[in-house]
C-alpha cells in the first residue's frame, strides 16, 4: 500500500475556508427524485453491475433516455426526467448533457459516471426542522384535508412564522454537516463506483484515474467560492500538476478515499465549531445565516454569502426588490416570506421559495431549477429552465418553462398559467441563463408522489405509490398580464418591452377581451363629471392601489395586497366611488373585483 496522502489542510489552515472542503448542494436540493425505482436498499450492489451493462453498451460511456428506461425498468418519461434533472444539477459546464438546448438533452446523453453518482443519492435523507415547541398552538391554523396530513405537513408555514426564530429550521451549517456526514458514510461505495478493476487481490486492486477522480466534483468542491471552474484534481496531491498531454497515471482506490475522508473530517470539525456557539446562544461570526428577527429589522431585507445563496429572508407586509447588483452569486433562497411582494429581477442558476405564504414573488430568469416547496397562497412568477413545485396549498404560478413543471409531494388546489409579466432586462437574463422562449410546457404538469421518500419521516405501508395531486389550469377568463412597476424611474436599460412567452389562443382572446373592457372604463372615468372632493378620494383610492396592485393575485372575489389591512381599506375607498350615479354602470359589487380596481388604477397611472 501506498503511504498516507495528507490532507489538503492542515490543522494550521483548516481554518482556511479556501481550502476546506463542501459539498455541492445543488444534487441534494435539486436533484433528488420520489421515484421509487431510483432508490436501492442495497445502491452499490444494484448499480455496479448496471454501470457495467451501460457501459458495454455503449462505447462512448454516453446513455439516453431508452437506455436508462431499460437499465432502471422505468417508464421513458421518467427515464427523460432523470436525464432532465441531472443535466440541471451537473458540476460541469463543459458537460455535453448541459451545454445541450432543451431539445437536444436525449441526443446528448449522459456519462455514466455522473448516472451511477446521481442515482446513488437518491438513497439520501433530508435534515428535518425541528419541531414547533407548541405544535397544539399551531395544529388549528393547518387543517387537515389531507389522509396524509399527520406525516407530510409537519411544516406548515403558519407554524414557521409563528416560531418567529430560524432556530427550528436547518441552517445552511447544518444542512451542510448534514451533506457531508452522508458522504463521509458512503465515501467507500462512492469511490467504488468510479474505481476500475485492475490485476492484483485486495483493496490494491481498484485503482482512479485523473478522469474519473474529477466525476467526484459531482458531489464535493473546494474553497469558498465554488469550483470556480478549476479541476476538482488539481487539488489532489496525487493528480495535482499532472502533465495534460501524459497519459494517466491510476492511483489506488483506497488513497483516494483515505485523503477525501480526512479532508470531511476536518470540513465536519470545522463546522462543528461553527454551530457550537449559536446552540450555546452566542452568535457565530462565521456564520453566514441571517436570524429572521435581524432580517425583518435589516434595511435591505435580505443577506447573502460569499459561497452558496443569498437569502431573502423574514418579510412580512410589505415589499422588496433585488437586482443583479444587490445580490452575490448566481443562487436565490427566499425563506419565510408573508403577505409581501418580492421581486428578484435577475438571471440566476438556481432558486429555492420556502416557507411562505400569501405572497406573490417574481423570479427574473433561472436557467438550472426554481424549486417551491411547502408554501401557501403564494403566487409565482418565473421564467426558468425546470421548476419543482412540492408540498405546497392554494398556489399560482404563472410559468415559462422549458421542462414540464414537476409536481411531488402533498399538493391541493394548484393552478398553473402561461407567463403573464416582463422587465426591461428579461430577455437578456433569459439568454445569459439559456432560457428558451419559444418552449413554454406550463400545461404539462408531472405529478409524482405524494410522498418524499427522502425526507426522514416515517410513512405508513402504501402511502409511497400514492400520486401526488396535479395543478389545474387557470381559466382563461381569469387570466390577466401582472405589470412590473419601473422601480428606479428614467430610461429603462434593457431592450424587452413585452411578454416574450407567446400566449395560447384561449389566452390571448382573454387578454384582448380585458383590453377592450379596460378602453371602456378608462372611457367612463374620463367623462364622469366628479366633483373636486370626489377627484381626491379617487386620487387616494389611486395612491393605495400603486402602493399594492403588484401584489393583487386574480382569483374570484379574492385579490392579494401587501397587508389585510390595506386590502380592506381599497375596498373602502373604492365602494365609496362607484357609489355615484356617474359610476351606475359599473355594480356596485366591483369593489370588490380586483380586475375593475386593476383598471382604474391603469387608468390614473
């Protein structure tokens, strides 16, 4: 056997987050599938026999959808959606499976390799929060509609907010310890899976080459920024500064996982020292959480790290907006978010909504995955390359997307729509991320099921074959454009002046009905003879609609305002108005419909 490799820190630099080592979150955020097939009780006795029978038959170690769907016995949607889901979590950029359009994924075809790794994880189990301290307090506000309610809703987003702490939720930290203490676990069977066999007995006999260490940048990277695009080899003292043009040089198996375990043990210890304080009440500098007390309190409402995402966290009432400029990193996590508008007008990669409820949030463009989980009454808007909608009530969402939208998980009464809103810079953050306008498949949703069978929770027998429900269509007469106040005033920077999603004809007719409905009433305020006093309740009417119409959500006698209050009050003001023999053309009853208030507000603007 080869000497000991040591580690890439030392115990003077393990503080050093450069060169520590992490693990990649997008696999385990966005990469897992409750498909049941995909999870083995036994991953590495299933998978090196398959990783070979792929191989064998195909020399290129490239496999497509009809491939996988044979190896794995699963239907050739499913085998698209792995192919789909790996190509929008995938560490390299240079993949042929990411750099392929969204037409072209199944010619492009996997790497076997990065297969065997994607589907070994499907065996991972998410960090659960930790229980409200006063579950009976909350148990009234989360009705149980569904069978499955006592094991799937345990994180309603009324019991979130009222914890009024991020303490009962994982930190980013755990989270992390989390990811790598199920890697540290399954390191061996891992590295297996990329070893090749050579002459010889014992552990000596599976060997790495610089080719398949590097299918390891799948799951783990180094140093605070990412990959930045370096080869996760270089970091290896025993592939570090090979020649290009000379041919690999194998390195026992056993080397390669004795240096990778080191190098997580001394991530996990540095971690550990992290998270001591914070359970001791202390605050950790190092830290890169933000509590929601501070969040509600901080002026920007918002935080980010100079590694993974940022974080919108905590508001409640009112509304916000970011920019490229006002975030670092190319990841977005919004967390517990209530009755607020929130605008993310940028091109990410990737983007998590959590936790929040009656809300209505803007997603410029993400070109990997959107991933909505657990939120109520929420409205989306976005452009993206996939989204995952999972455990979520009573949502909306407006989509252009390129992938058929995947539903998981306990799902009721969801609608979906074609997107319905622009900025100015939207498509030029659709081309930057690589965000198709010409494939919009809102209307196919996925349902999968309405379990997950990577949360830690126990399930009764049969509940996993369950399907989760779908999301309706919304109907089209209901369907209505969502406008982007111009936030910074002046010339707008970007070349988009409309939808770039073509709308369905259903659709369009809808829309082209509300414009003709619109002309007429901006008629009748024109010529309705009001008096001075009654231009200025107008006017206020007017005031209090700007300051929410952003937010309004166009469901029957139902619109979302930036607070309750608020809403009550425009109801108000405008019952007043249209009670004036002027305004008898419009009943009386419209103050309450959010298409008539929508309409005056266009008309004093």
């Amino acid at each position: 056997m080869s000497d000991p490799i040591e580690p890439a820190t030392t115990s003077s630099s393990a503080k050093d987050p450069a060169l520590l080592i992490h693990p990649r979150r997008e696999p385990f955020e966005h990469g897992l599938l409750p498909i049941p097939k995909l999870i083995f009780t036994d991953p590495t006795q299933t998978l090196i026999p398959l990783k070979q029978k792929l191989i064998e038959k195909s020399p290129s170690h490239r496999v497509d959808s009809a491939a996988i769907s044979e190896a794995l016995q699963i239907s050739i949607d499913q085998a698209k959606l792995v192919l789909d889901t790996l190509a929008s979590v995938l560490h390299s950029e240079s993949d042929l499976l990411v750099k392929a359009k969204p037409d072209g994924i199944d010619e492009a075809g996997a790497d076997v390799h990065d297969l065997v790794l994607f589907l070994y994880i499907q065996s991972y189990k998410k960090l659960l929060p930790r229980t409200h301290k006063d579950s009976a307090a909350v148990a009234d506000v989360w009705p149980s509609t569904s069978a499955f309610d006592g094991y799937l809703s345990a994180l309603s987003p009324l019991q979130l907010v009222r914890s009024n702490s991020r303490r009962f939720m994982p930190s980013q930290a755990d989270e992390e310890a989390h990811q790598l203490s199920y890697l540290q676990k399954h390191l061996a069977n891992l590295v297996s899976l990329l070893a090749e066999p050579v002459e010889g007995d014992g552990e000596e006999s599976l060997v790495l080459t610089m080719e398949k260490f590097e299918h390891l940048g799948f799951l783990l990277h180094f140093g605070d920024k990412g990959s930045d695009g370096n080869l996760f080899s270089q970091r290896a003292p025993f592939f570090a500064n090979s020649d290009p043009d000379m041919p690999d040089v194998p390195v026992p198996a056993a080397q390669v996982h004795d240096w990778v375990l080191q190098n997580i043990g001394s991530s996990l210890e540095h971690i550990s020292e992290r998270i001591s304080p914070k359970e001791n009440g202390l605050p950790s500098s190092s830290d890169q959480d933000v509590p929601m007390a501070d969040a509600c309190t901080s002026s920007n409402k918002g935080s980010s790290s100079v590694r993974g995402p940022s974080f919108i966290e905590g508001i409640s009432k009112s509304s916000l907006v970011k920019q490229s400029s006002d975030l670092k990193g190319s990841s977005v996590k919004v967390l517990n978010c209530h009755d607020s508008v929130i605008y993310i007008l940028a091109p990410l990669r990737y983007a998590t909504v959590y936790g929040c409820s009656d809300a209505t949030i803007v997603l410029g463009a993400v070109g990997k995955a959107v991933r909505i989980e657990h939120c109520e009454r929420v409205h989306v808007i976005t452009a993206a390359n996939r989204i995952c909608i999972a455990n979520c009530r009573e949502c909306m969402f407006f989509l252009g997307v390129n992938q058929r939208p995947l539903i998981v998980g306990d799902n009721h009464k969801l609608q979906v729509a074609p997107y319905n809103t622009f900025y100015s810079q939207l498509e030029e953050h659709m081309k930057e991320v690589g965000v198709d306008a010409t494939i919009n498949r809102w209307d196919e949703p996925l349902p999968l099921g309405a379990v997950d069978p990577h949360d830690s929770l126990s399930h009764p027998a049969g509940v996993s074959e369950a399907q989760a429900e779908s999301a309706a269509h919304l109907d089209p007469d209901q369907f209505t454009n969502f406008l982007i106040p111009n936030w910074y005033g002046g010339e707008s920077q970007g070349s988009t002046k409309d939808n770039p999603f073509p709308l369905p004809d259903a659709y369009m007719a809808s829309q082209h009905r509300n414009q003709n409905n619109l002309g007429e009433v901006k008629q009748l305020l024109k010529e309705a003879p009001l008096e001075e006093n009654r231009k200025r309740e107008l006017s206020t009417a007017l005031h209090l609609l700007e300051t929410s119409v952003s937010s309004i959500a166009y469901k029957e006698n139902d619109f979302l305002a930036s607070s309750a209050v608020e809403q009550e009050r425009c109801r108000k003001k405008l019952a007043v108005l249209f009670f004036n023999p002027i305004m008898l053309v419009v009943p009386l009853a419209a103050a309450d419909q959010p298409q008539i208030a929508l309409m005056i507000y266009w008309f004093g603007t």
